[in-house]
C-alpha cells in the first residue's frame, strides 16, 4: 500500500500546525432511529493539521466526516467549524459548507455540466464570482491537478482518477480552509490511486488542513500529522502516524492493524 | 514486364492495379436486401408475407386515394360524380376545413387566430431550441397576453394591465427580498388580488380615456383545432412547471406542504378527466359567485392543466429518485442552497431522465382535448358530428376522421421526433 508514494519526497516547509483551531467538536453523539452511531465524539483539529481516519467499514468514519458539513446531523453536543456553531440555522450552515470541501468516493461530478462548468458552478451562484474570473480560477486548479485539456469535456469521457482530480479541483475552486475526504481512493484502480495521492499530497505541502478517511496507510505515513482510529462509533485510539503505526495501545488498533498491512 | 521467372524468386510490381467496383454481393443495394430481408428462412417468409400485405393494402386504398373526388358540395353530388366507384369524397374537407380549424369564429376574423398561431411558433422557437437569440424571449414572455388579445379581442388595455400584473409581483419580490418566505407569499398574493379587484377598473377606465381594441369573440363561437391547440399548448406549457412544484412538494420535508401535494396529486389522478370537465362546466358555478361571467374555455384549460399536472409530477418524481444521492450531497456540500441545487444541478438531470414520460404526459393531454366535445365545446369531433348532421354531408365518416387523424398524428408525431432531438442533444453521460 505504501508503495504508491515511496518515490516521492515530501517537502515540510509549509506544512505547519498553527495554535488556531479550525474544528472543535464536543461531546457530539449522533443516532440514526434507535442505532447509535456516534458515540461522545470529542475532537479539535487546528489549522494546518493532516488529519486520516481509519477504522473497519461500519465504524462511523464517513458519518463523522459528514457531520462537520452538516450532511448529516448530529443530535447531541457541539461542532464549531472555523468560528460557525452548526446548528439548524440555515446561514450557519451555508456559511460553513462554503468554506469546507468535501471530495467523495464515488466523485459526484455533475454529469451534465462540462469540467469547467462543474468547477465554475458553485463560486459563480454561490460566491458570484464574475464568470471569466471563475474560469482563470478553474483552470489554475485544473492546471493544478494536471488536466488543463480535458476542461471542455463532460465527466463521463474522463478516467476515474481524472474525475477524482476533478473533483478535488471543484471543492478547491471555492477557496476552503478546510478539506475533508471521504475514501477518495477506494473507487479507483492501482495506478489512478497514485494520481490522486500525489494531488492530495501537495495539497497537504501548501499547509491546507484536511480530514481524511482512507485506507492508504503510506498515505498516512507520509503526510498526517495524526492518525485517528475509529470502531463501534467511537474514537478508540488517535496517535503521531509512527507510534500509531509502531506502537498501537488499544487490542481493537493492534487487530486491525495487522488485518490492514498483514498481507 | 517483370515476369517473375521460375528460379528468381524476387519480384518487383511494375504496374498497379487500379481500384475496382466491389462484386454484386458485396456492397450496395444487393447486399442490403440480402443481409436485410433474406438472411434465412424465416426472414424470407416474413419478407414476402410483409410484401404481400403492403400489395393487398395499396390495391385496396390506392384506389380510393386515387379516384377521390375534391369538388363537391355534397356526398350526393360526390357519388354522382363517382358514379359507382368506391373512393374518397375529400370535397367535404374543401368545403368545411375552415370549420374543421376555427369552428364558428366570424370568417372576416380568420386572421387573428391565424396571426396567434404563427406568433406561438415565433414564440416557441427559444424555448425548444438553443441556436434562436436569446433576446426572442422576452417576446415569449409577451405572447400568452398578446395571443389572448388576439383571440378574444376587446380591449388591449386587458392584456397590458393584466401584464402588468406580473410586474409589480416581481416588484413586491424585489422589495422584500430580505425576508425569502414573505417576499415569495406577497410576489403570488399581491398580483392574485391585482387581478380580482384592480384589473377590471382599471382596464375598463383607460379603455375608455383611449379606446383601442378589437372586435370582441365569445368563447361559444370557438371551435375546431383552434381549441384543440388552445387548450393544449396552454395546458402543456402551464403542466409542466406546475407538475415540477409538486413533484418537489411531494418530496418535501415540510409535513403541510407535502400532505397538500400527495392530496392533489392522488385526487387528481384517482378522477377520470370527463368528470373533472363536467365540473367546470356546470358544478363551477355553483361555487362562483352568482354574476361572474368565468369563461367555459378558461376553466377547461385550468382543469386540463391541474389533470396533466398531478401525472407530471409522478413522471418528474421517477426522475428525481432515479438520481444518485451523491449529487445531492455533492449540490449541499458545495454550499448551494435548496433552489439553486434544484435548478442548477437536480431539476436539469432530473427531466432529462423524464423526458420520454413527459412528452407522453404531453401527447396524452392533446388527444384528450378531444373530450370537451361532452361538454359541448366545438373540438373538430364536435365539428365532424355537426358536419354529419348536415343534409348535405350525411353518412361521411372516414374523410373526416381521417383529416382530424391526420392533423392530430402530426402535432404529436412532432412531439415525439423533438422529444428524440432533445434528448440527443442532451446526451453527456457517455455510457
Ligand atoms: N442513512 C443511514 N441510516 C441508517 N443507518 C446508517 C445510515 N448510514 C449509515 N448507517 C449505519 O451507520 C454505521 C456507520 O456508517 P458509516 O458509513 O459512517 O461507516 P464507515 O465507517 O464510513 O464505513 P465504510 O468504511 O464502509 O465506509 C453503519 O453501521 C451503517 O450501517
Ligand atoms: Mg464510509
């Protein structure tokens, strides 16, 4: 798994933990019915911090993420996304899905809109962006993702990785202070994997703060400040990557460990 | 000549052989009819049983075509000319294909209804295809008041300030946009209540200071594909946003809302369409207070539209489920609110996906305005019973039917071949 960026040197100049903090979640549990499936979640993340999430499939690793746009909704306890308490207030949440990315498992590029169209969508209706300054803003993401010349097709003629790239291109284009990641290789074949990777890794080297749920261990290594272990709904363990990786406290870390990298 | 002698084994070709036609068999019509209509045995059997039906079906109505009579006051008349022969006696569609199209209208009128007509299609053309100027629009905008004008006549001082209306809805929004909820109440409620109170005065006033208008045309002298079109095309341009509103009511998470709009649609749909009609033509004005004069035609159309509507939005709503969750997750993450992620993002693929239920909703409603004829409306069924109770025209039935077949076949074949166009041209999934 860590084969994918082995080859690649990572450069740490910008890569800084600042005191301010970017995400303050307490005490926050979430029921869907009667199925608890958050469990006293407590989390802050500062700026600038490099954060993957792991944990066996069912654990609550997505449901948490998307608690911090409010795609889901929590019951109980608080999330504060850069200064905004997420509430039922409407302004509150627009405001901090304006500043929060999110990039998918499955992409969900808009399939009826050209590349450009996808990325200039939301900073025109959303952030009224004059239309040609969106464009120059698309197509310096898209220079950035290395796709410049695929702008004017529709997602469906692009590659799985491209669409991925795209995707993170499209949540760039509205300027966050904040990434989250929702297993954005899980869908992808060996080699699109190392794309986005590499896409995700200089994102990480600009000092951009995300949250990523995945399962590319090297990924971990090489870039996250933290490694948060989650099961049953519940934060089980979270470590710096080379104790986590090297010196795992809880039995259930051990297990799934030696399930992940074991082969 | 370079022969290629027995113990040298190179060759080199000194002259090149020019490109020839392929054989019979392997190209060209011959190939087609073979891979086409005998590639076995059962093709060749189905090939001539088709042949032969196609025979037996020209040799029978060919003639009937062929020796039809197009000059003649009447079927009499018409036989006579026959004289025995069995054909077509189309003199009857040269004699009353004016009342076919316009029903009683005054004949020195013709041009109105014939002016509306081509104006709808100047109308139409931005809306169904991209490559009209988009400035045209605003001449569709205009049209439902100016072809009301011209249909109707009176005043023109009706249609403007019945305009106008829209007008000052869109000024109310405007003034009250701060509050989204009250502003979207006021923007329908204001102009409702311009209408019921103002309207009448007003127009009434200035059409006296400055009287312009034309000749006035009650709804009882329409008739024929004239109302035909009136009552579809009002009703398919007015079903589909409204069927849009309620597909998204239906989904919505405001209980009252949604309780509302799964009540209309179940109702309407769980009514036969005669009975709707039959309610607006004589239960209507039992509820209406006593002295308002609400025009038979205007409530068709309003019932047609409400019927065609409650279908629409369960077309719309097998769209909307058909669409992947991610695309509502990828709108809201985005930060779009709930309008613009319907328009931008939801609605556009949503119909996209409706488009074959939606043009069946609107062929559908078309060949239905036939009904009106139970209620006494003059559609071209009507027309073609009132025709065969003329002495004249007594015991024709295939001519006229078959004109009203054909007329309609084309409007819906139309439907059906722009339905294929746009959803051609909309195809960017590349599956
Ligand atoms: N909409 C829903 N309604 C009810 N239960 C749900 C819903 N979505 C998820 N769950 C349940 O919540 C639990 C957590 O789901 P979640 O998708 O957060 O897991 P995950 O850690 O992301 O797993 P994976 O690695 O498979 O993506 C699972 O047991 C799942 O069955
Ligand atoms: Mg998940």
């Amino acid at each position: 798994m860590s084969e994918a960026i082995a080859d690649r040197d990572i450069d740490r100049s910008q890569m800084q933990v600042s005191d301010e903090v970017a995400i303050q979640i307490t005490g926050m549990n979430k029921w869907y019915g009667t199925f608890h499936v958050l469990k006293d979640i407590n989390l802050t993340v500062n700026r600038g911090e490099r954060i993957v999430i792991a944990g066996p499939s069912g654990s609550g690793k997505s449901t948490m993420i998307r608690c911090i746009n409010r795609l889901e909704e929590h019951q109980q306890g608080q999330i504060i996304v850069d200064g905004t308490e997420l509430s039922s207030d409407l302004k509150n949440i627009d405001k901090v899905r304006s500043e929060v990315g999110m990039v998918f498992q499955h992409f969900n590029l808009f399939p009826h809109l050209t590349i450009m169209e996808n990325l200039t969508l939301a900073p025109i209706w959303v952030r009224k962006t004059p239309k040609k300054e969106a464009e120059e803003v698309a197509m310096h993401y898209l220079k950035k993702v290395k796709i410049p010349e695929q702008a004017h097709k529709y997602p469906g003629q692009l590659s799985g990785g491209q669409q991925q790239r795209v995707a993170i291109a499209r949540s760039l284009c509205m300027k966050p202070r904040i990434m989250l990641f929702d297993e954005p290789t899980s869908a992808l074949d060996p080699e699109m994997i190392k794309e986005v990777l590499d896409t995700m890794i200089e994102l990480a080297e600009e000092g951009m703060t995300m949250l990523c749920v995945t399962h590319e261990m090297g990924f971990a290594q090489a870039v996250a400040n933290r490694v948060i272990f989650m099961d049953q709904g519940q934060i089980v363990e979270q470590n710096e990557p080379y104790e986590f990786f090297n010196n795992p406290k809880s039995e259930r870390t051990k297990l799934f460990l030696s399930q992940i990298l074991g082969h | 000549m370079a022969n290629p002698s027995k113990n040298n084994i190179a060759y080199v070709r000194t002259t090149m052989l020019t490109e020839q036609a392929p054989p019979i068999t392997a190209a060209g019509p011959v190939l087609w009819i073979r891979t086409n209509l005998f590639s076995g045995p059962f093709n060749t059997i189905a090939t001539l049983v088709g042949l032969y039906c196609v025979y037996w079906l020209v040799g029978h109505i060919g003639p009937w075509f062929l020796y039809s009579v197009w000059n003649a006051n009447s079927l009499a008349e018409c036989r006579e000319i026959l004289n025995g022969v069995n054909a077509a006696c189309f003199g009857v569609i040269k004699d009353r294909w004016h009342q076919l199209l316009f029903g009683f209208y005054p004949p020195e009128a013709y041009w109105r209804p014939t002016l509306a007509f081509v104006l709808m299609i100047v109308a139409m053309a931005p809306i169904l295809f991209e490559s009209v100027p988009r400035k045209v629009l605003w001449f569709s905008a205009i049209f439902p008041a100016l072809a009301f004008w011209l249909l109707w006549g009176g005043t023109i001082w009706f249609s403007v300030v019945g305009m106008l209306g829209f007008g000052i809805g869109y000024a109310v929004y405007r003034a009250l946009v701060k509050n989204m909820l009250l502003a979207t109440i006021a923007a329908v409620l204001v102009p409702i209540l311009f209408w019921l109170f103002l309207l009448g005065p007003i127009s009434g006033a200035l059409s006296e200071a400055l009287p312009i208008g034309i000749r006035k045309i009650d709804s009882d002298e329409f008739g024929g594909f004239m109302i035909s079109i009136i009552i579809g095309v009002t009703g398919i341009a007015l079903s589909l946003p409204i069927g849009v509103l309620l597909a998204l009511g239906r989904k919505s998470d405001l209980l009252l809302v949604k309780w509302i709009c799964v009540g209309f649609i179940e109702f309407i749909r769980g009514v036969p369409l005669i009975t709707l009609l039959f309610t607006a033509s004589l239960l209507l004005n039992y509820f209406l207070p006593p002295g308002t004069n609400f025009d038979i035609v205007l409530r068709v159309v309003i019932m047609v539209t409400l019927f065609a509507a409650a279908y629409m939005a369960e077309v719309i709503r097998g769209g909307l489920a058909a669409l992947p969750q991610g695309q509502y997750e990828a709108a809201d993450a985005l930060g779009l609110d709930y309008w613009k992620a319907h328009r931008l993002i939801i609605m556009p693929q949503a119909l996209k996906i409706s488009i074959p239920g939606i043009v069946n909703t609107f062929i559908g409603l078309f060949k239905d305005t036939t009904l009106v004829v139970f209620i006494g409306i003059l559609d071209p069924i009507g027309l073609s019973n009132a025709i065969r109770a003329d002495s004249n025209w007594n015991g024709i039935y295939w001519e006229l039917f078959g004109f009203i077949a054909l007329c309609f076949f084309i409007f819906c074949f139309s439907m059906s071949r722009y339905s294929q166009y746009l959803e051609n041209k909309l195809k960017t999934d590349h599956r």
